[in-house]
C-alpha cells in the first residue's frame, strides 16, 4: 500500500506540473515569462510610438501600428495566482480614448516555428477532415476592469485567421478557446513562422467595422478585432494588463478538460529561448567574446553563445559611448558599438566595430560590456 500510494504522489504531482499530456516539451516557449532577456531594466515607458517587437519577456511580441496611446510595459511578481511567479504587466499612461487614429492596433503575439507545428496539426489531409485536430490556447490575464478582448490565430503561411471574443476580469481568470482546424491549408514544415496566436486588446474603426472572423478565412483587416466595447486598452490612462501562463494545446478542450500548465526548469527554458535570443551583455564586465583588430579603426569579434540559432542573427545594441571595451597588453580600448555581423551564420557569428575605435593593429584580447548600459542582443525571432 505505502509502494501505491506513493506513486499515486508522484502522478498527482506530475499532472500538477502540466505532465499529462502527449508533447513532450509545451508548444509555447516561456509561457510562464521566467526569461526576459529583452527586458534589461525589466521596466520600458513610453511604448506605443512604434511597432515595439520584442520587450521584456523572450518570445512574445507587442506588434503594434500606433496611434497616440502609450503605455510602459513590465515584468512584475505574481503573488495571487498560485504556480506563477511572474508576469507581462502593461499600463497605460497616454489615453486615446476615442481611437481616433483609425488604422492604429495593439496585440500581443506568439509566434510559433513551423517545424514545431505543421505535423502536430495535421491540416493538410482533405480526404479525411476528422484526422485535422483542433487547437486550443490557454492564458491567465487579470485587468482593472471587464474588456472585451479578441483572441486567436493566424494562420501565416496562408494568410488566414480565426478570432474569438472573450471578456476579462479584475481577479485572475484562465481563458481556454478552443479553435477548428483550418483543413488543407497546413503551414509549411520549415523554420519560418507557421503559425501566429495574437490576442488584439486596441484597434482603430479600420479593424471593428466588419464581423468579427469567428470561422477561418482569408485575413480581412476589418475582421480583426471586436466592435464591442470596452475594447480598447488605450481608452483611460491607469489602465492595467497582467497576462501570464500562455500555452497551445494540440485539441479541443474547456476550461475543466485544459492540461495543467505544464511547469518546465527555468535552465531549459532558457536554452529554448536561446534559439530565437540571446544577451551576449547587459552590463560592464560581462564577456562577449574574443577579439582582433584588423587595423586602427576596425575590431572583429568572435562571439560567445550557446547553441543554435533559428537563421542568422542581427545585432540589437544600445550604442551609447564607450558601451564596449576591449582588453589588451595589461589596458583597455573602448569603442561605441558594433557596426553589425561582418560573417553570419546560425552557428557561427563574427561581430565588426568601427564607430569610436581607435586602437593598434593585430592586437589580441577580450571583449567586455564597457558600462552599465551596455546592452549587446543576438536576435533570431520570427
């Protein structure tokens, strides 16, 4: 009996953990937002003057076309939702309350490499549309007030979406939406983006005027977001987002047959992360790699990183004076930042530097962050 009741421990703990279903590892990537390698001062203001891309929290993106909304975004300490530690928090500090900038929208995007999906889904059989599956997602968000949200996917290879409205509390809610298969349009088996889940929480006239896309269709911008209200983020300064717990599940599910979240080490997730983005340096000292000067003016940089890339990473860096040091001969030259990769390659990466180098010839050594603000990112997201 002791010998049963121990393993019946051990499976409650796993279904606890999220352990109880057939992947292996979760479709989504930092679900729980335990990494946040974009995040370096874990606080941005004055977002929303722009497409904003990856801030804060590796693997989700704040895709925007603005309007005159603004908001700061954070990675902000979870202390009421038992399992999360941590999650995306936005506030909005600029109000457009009439959205009066038609063609603005804000959404929160992840985006998922067609490798990890097309096989899963199974949508490219017509024959038999009962081998299509389903596909649910699953998040937690909690707001100030009730707002009445979309959800959904893009289907991106095909250029096609399905949304679903769903109304937001001020206590954590768990929003599971279940969604049909798109038959015969599977994304592609390649590492380009196969499909895109996008939950719109602000969009202008020019994307509430149609009927919401509650079936698979062709992307039609006036589909895209709900015209009923609240549906606007931006529509009172202090509003406030805190999202957290994202997870895609292969199938049709509600909120009592949903998998746990399925909890992953903190060290794997950051080796999933590394793939799409790695911080090579986030403050002084920190090694990014080993270093040559090719002449007076012009440094090349060996660069330290883990594993594979997704393709060929860009350089995404702060630039301020003196951000880079490099160490020779018992003294340190500084320099402003890297011009960008001189020789690329997912698994290979040499970095080049002109702006505000000024050293000697066929000098060998090491390079550092050269102060706090020091900022050097690899990025190969989708």
């Amino acid at each position: 009996m002791t010998a049963a009741r121990n393993l019946a421990r051990v499976v409650g703990t796993l279904v606890d953990q999220g352990v109880d279903k057939v992947n292996v590892n979760p479709i989504v990537i930092n679900g729980d937002l335990t990494v946040n390698q974009h995040g370096q001062n874990n606080t941005l203001t004055g977002l929303g003057d722009s497409d904003e891309g990856y801030v804060i929290h590796d693997r989700l993106r704040h895709t925007l076309d603005a309007g005159a909304g603004r908001y700061t975004a954070a990675d902000t300490a979870v202390t009421d939702l038992p399992g999360f530690g941590t999650c995306l928090h936005l506030t909005c500090t600029t109000a457009e309350a009439s959205l009066a900038t038609a063609d603005s929208i804000f959404s929160l995007d992840y985006r998922v490499e067609a490798n990890d999906i097309a096989s899963l889904l199974n949508w490219s059989d017509t024959s038999n549309d009962t081998s299509a599956n389903y596909i649910t997602v699953s998040f937690y968000m909690k707001t100030n007030k009730a707002f009445k949200f979309t959800t959904g996917f893009i289907n991106s290879d095909h250029n096609r979406t399905i949304r679903k409205e769903f109304t937001t509390s001020t206590d954590w809610t768990r929003h599971v939406l279940t969604f049909p298969p798109d038959i015969g349009n599977s994304p592609n088996s390649d590492f380009g983006e196969g499909l895109r889940w996008r939950t719109t929480i602000s969009a202008g006239s020019d994307f509430t005027s149609g009927t919401l896309a509650t079936d698979w269709e062709a992307n039609t911008t006036a589909n895209m977001h709900t015209s009923n209200t609240p549906n606007n983020f931006f529509d009172h300064v202090d509003n406030d987002i805190k999202m957290t717990g994202l997870q895609i599940e292969i199938g049709q599910y509600d909120s009592d047959t949903i998998p746990n979240f399925q909890k992953t080490d903190v060290a794997i997730e950051r080796r999933r992360c590394d793939r799409y983005c790695q911080l090579l340096a986030s403050a002084q000292d920190q090694t990014i790699g080993n270093l040559s000067s090719y002449s007076n003016t012009d440094i090349r940089v060996d660069a330290c990183f883990y594993g594979t890339f997704r393709n060929t990473p860009t350089v995404v860096q702060n630039g301020g004076t003196n951000d880079l040091r490099f160490d020779r001969d018992d003294s340190f030259d500084q320099f402003d930042s890297f011009d960008g990769l001189l020789y690329g390659h997912k698994q290979n990466i040499t970095l080049r530097g002109t702006s505000g180098v000024s050293t000697s010839q066929g000098k060998y050594g090491q390079m550092y962050g050269g102060g706090s603000n020091t900022r050097v990112l690899m990025l190969a997201e989708l």
